[in-house]
C-alpha cells in the first residue's frame, strides 16, 4: 500500500512543494530506503524516523519501507522531513485513521522521542503553501508563530508526533496558532547619537545616509569616533514596514538566523564581518547556497571596519551588489538570487599607522606604503560610494563638555519624514529609496535648474567625475533636498553633495 503527503524544499529564498509517497512492500528484511536526490541530513531521516515512530508506541513495519520523494531532480536537504516521512508511513499502513491528507503540508524535525524540533525556511515554505492553495501547515510548535505571519493560512504547532497523530484521527484536536501583531517603533536603541562628542559634519553626513541610503566611507585616525558612528547608523534609520520586515525575516529563516523567540524581524539589520571574512561569507554560496553578510543585511546597514585591510578579491565581490541590489550566486547545482540592497557603512585609517594627516601626531608610513595602502580599495568600489568623510581627532574640550548633541529620536524623525517623501515619488515605482534610482529615473525624478546645471558641468570637469559619479550625485541632491523639505533640487544641494566625493587627481 502507498501514501502521499505534501511537504517542501527551500530552494534560496523560495519553496518548492514536495511529493513525500511511501510503499509498504513484502520484502522480509524490512529494509528503508529514501530517494529522490536526498542529502546526508535527509537519509539519516530513517533512523530519526524509526525510531521517533517506536517510541511513540506506535507502530513501524518490519517489511520494505521505500519513500520518494518527488520531483526526483529537485534536491533535499535538511531534517525537516522527517514529520512528512513519518506521517506517510503512518498513513500508508493504515496507523493513522484518516480519508485524505489533501491540502495539508508537513514540515518538521523529529527527535529520537518523538518530539518535534524547530526547522529553517518556515516563512518561504508557508508563503508557498498559501500561493498553491494549501489550506493548513503543521509545523513544530516553535516554527508556528513565524508560519503564521501569512495570513488566512491555518498553522497547526505540533509538539511531537503522537500529539499530531491524535489530531489528524479527530480525537484531540490542536488549536490552531493565532496571528500576531507586530511593533515596529519600540526598538531599543544602543547607541544614541547625543553620545557622539563633536562630529557635526560626520553626524550630518551619516544622516543623509541614512535617509536616502547611501554608502559612506569614513577616515580618519583611530579613536576619532568612526565605529561608534556607525553603531549609531540603527538608531536613525527609519521604521520597518511589513513587506521589509518580512522580506528580512525571510532571508534569516532561510540562513538559520532566526531565533525561535523571533517571529519576525521588527528592526533594521546591522551586520559587522570581520575583515578576515572571506568571499563566501560575505556574499553567500556554498554547495547548498546560503544567503551571506550583504544579504543578512538586506534593508539595514553592513558595516566594514577596517576597510582597507578586507582582501581586495573579497572587496570586488561588492561591485555587483552596490550598483544593483541584488547578488547572483552561480554553482554546479543551481544558479540562485539573493537580495542585497544595504546601506554600506565603511570606515579606514588613512594609512597603516593611521595619522596621515593628523595634527596631533606624525605619521611614519612611507611614500611606498601609503600608496599601497589606498591601492588595497579600488577605484570602482570607491566610485559606488556616495559620501566620503574626514573624521578628524576630538579635540579635548568636545570630549569633555557635559553638553549632548541632538539625539538619535530626533534625527530619526527627519529621517522618517525624508522616506516618507521618496515612498509617495516612487509609489509607481518598484523601488524605494533614491539611491536605489535608475539612471532613466534619475533624468525624471532629479532635474534641475540651469544655475544647478552649470555647477555640475564645472564639477564633472575639475573633478573628473564618471557617469556613474554624475547620476550619484543627483541622487544624493534628491536625498539632501528631501531631508531640506524642498521640491526641487537647488544649487546649495548640489554644492553639499559635490563636498561628499573624493577628487580624482
């Protein structure tokens, strides 16, 4: 006799529905076999299975147990089916009292009692399950919150196996779990920007940052203040919206990120490799591609310190990213999409001691040096960065004046209110913010007046600007503007922006 039960394999950051059958034949050395291009985790299924179904008290064959899983040339990987395994051998030997299992999707881990334990990918998979018409998912208790964030789908926490068996027989029925609603402006802020002594320039810089998301590179000696800066960059950032939020919590679930007292990503992303990561980790792959650091921080800020001692082959990896928002991970197996659109908070020392430039202390790199130090960032990574900034030593007074600066609630009030703006330009639009505008966008959404014209023209002349440094820009003038309340771009935008881009000699 055979069964069929509906699962599903993430497959990136999407689902693929699986067909889980199991046969029951009269071989009499009660072999198990799994196919249909499983991985390790998938075939040690077996044991899991065998022995979650007996210590359960409930009961496995001694004959052949084949199980397929369809399509065949879709690969499996991971434990979560072990739940669908186990339900489709219940079902094909009669153990559990049920007509059909249709609309009903499996998913799940099975410990060797019989419990069920938390599985990645949950979100894609119960996203799938709606958009094919599924009407209920049983996950494990601790996954049921996160599946519930799709609405009108039924989500069934299951706790172990005997628990469910009793469920789909109509004995003791589970209670579905409820929907919750989520609080995105409660999110607690570690660092505050009155904390920063002095910086006005680096603070403003950081702020227009932030409401146009644009990438930053500070520089300047150590101790100046640059890591605290860009801790601060959360507080400032304005609030999630839904579809961001589960955009996030997608890429956690599938990259096992997500904590099991966290349905759902409610703050900004805020990731800080090491600058010995390497390039797999920072934009992600693998044999089964997983989402890297640029995706992790998708919607929120990836900060590098230490920019110029990250390995310039891992640099380049970001060119990509950057320019699209998006990164292509290209294997043997499968070619995959992760999204990437961050704001890139970069920070450096001018040189490798650190003090070129410093009024307070000399530097004693040579000429060689420093030139090969800037030589580790190359010029098209530099030219995909919006605003670059000096940050100088404190002076002594700042550090110890008992005066705050303005605080991060109030700069993320202006912030907010820059978003909004951009949110109604580009609601036609499939994009969200003005850094992430089109070179045809820009000519629609940025133009300006002739005086604001010819300081361009001079600027692209003396500064010797790319097509890519022009159409930057005006996007970081539609930023300034925004964040001014003005309609237009004028020339005291223009002028702003031109001070945040390096001159290439």
């Amino acid at each position: 006799m055979s069964s069929k039960i509906i699962s599903a394999a993430v497959v990136g950051l999407d689902a693929e529905l699986v067909q889980v059958e199991a046969d029951i034949s009269n071989y009499p050395l009660g072999a198990f076999i799994i196919v249909g291009l499983p991985d390790t985790a998938v075939s040690e299924s077996r044991e899991r299975v065998r022995s979650a179904v007996k210590n359960s008290g409930l009961y496995f064959p001694k004959r052949k147990v084949t199980v397929n899983l369809a399509p065949a040339d879709l690969r499996k990987q991971g434990p979560s089916y072990d739940l669908p395994i186990a339900v489709s051998i219940l079902a094909a030997t009669n153990k559990i009292k049920r007509e059909n299992f249709n609309n009903l999707l499996f998913v799940g881990e099975l410990a060797l009692n019989g419990e069920l334990r938390p599985v990645n990918g949950v979100l894609p998979i119960a996203i799938k399950a709606k958009n094919a018409g599924i009407a209920t998912v049983f996950t494990p208790a601790a996954n049921a919150a996160e599946a519930k964030l799709v609405k009108d789908l039924e989500v069934i926490p299951v706790n172990n196996l005997l628990e469910l068996v009793a469920h789909l027989e109509g004995r003791v029925a589970i209670a579905g779990s409820p929907y919750t609603e989520f609080n995105f402006t409660n999110t607690a802020i570690e660092f505050d920007m009155a904390h920063i002594k002095g910086q006005e320039h680096v603070k403003r810089a950081v702020e227009i940052a932030a409401a146009g998301a644009h990438n930053v590179l500070m520089s300047g000696p150590p101790g100046s203040g640059k890591t605290l800066i860009a801790r601060t960059m959360p507080s400032i950032l304005p609030n999630l919206s839904l579809k961001e939020a589960l955009e996030i919590t997608k890429i956690y679930s599938v990259a096992g990120k997500l904590s099991p007292e966290t349905a759902l990503m409610t703050s900004r992303p805020f990731r800080s490799p090491h600058h010995t990561a390497s390039g797999v980790a920072l934009v992600g792959g693998g044999a089964w591609p997983r989402p890297g650091e640029i995706s992790l921080a998708h919607r929120g800020v990836l900060f590098l310190d230490e920019f110029a001692e990250f390995p310039r082959q891992v640099l380049e990896n970001l060119r990509q990213p950057l320019e699209d928002g998006i990164i292509h991970v290209s294997r043997a197996a499968n070619n995959l999409s992760f999204p990437a659109k961050f704001i890139l908070v970069a920070a450096s020392n001018p040189c490798p001691c650190g003090y070129l430039g410093d009024r307070e202390k000399n530097c004693v790199c040579s000429s060689a040096q420093i030139i090969n130090y800037k030589k580790k960032i190359s010029g098209p990574i530099l030219d995909r960065i919006d605003l670059h900034i000096e940050v100088p030593r404190i002076k002594f007074d700042k550090l110890a004046s008992v005066a705050s600066g303005e605080s991060s609630a109030d700069i993320k009030i202006r912030v907010q209110s820059a978003r909004l703006k951009q949110a109604e330009r580009f609601k036609n639009a499939n994009f969200i913010t003005n850094s992430e505008m089109s070179s045809e966008a820009v000519k629609h959404f940025c133009r300006v007046d002739k005086a604001s014209t010819n300081l361009l023209h001079q600027a692209v002349d003396q500064m010797h600007l790319s097509a890519r440094g022009y159409f930057r820009i005006l996007k970081l003038s539609r930023t300034i503007a925004d964040l001014a309340g003005e309609t237009n771009i004028l020339t005291p935008h223009i002028a702003e922006a031109l001070q945040y881009r390096p001159r290439i000699e």
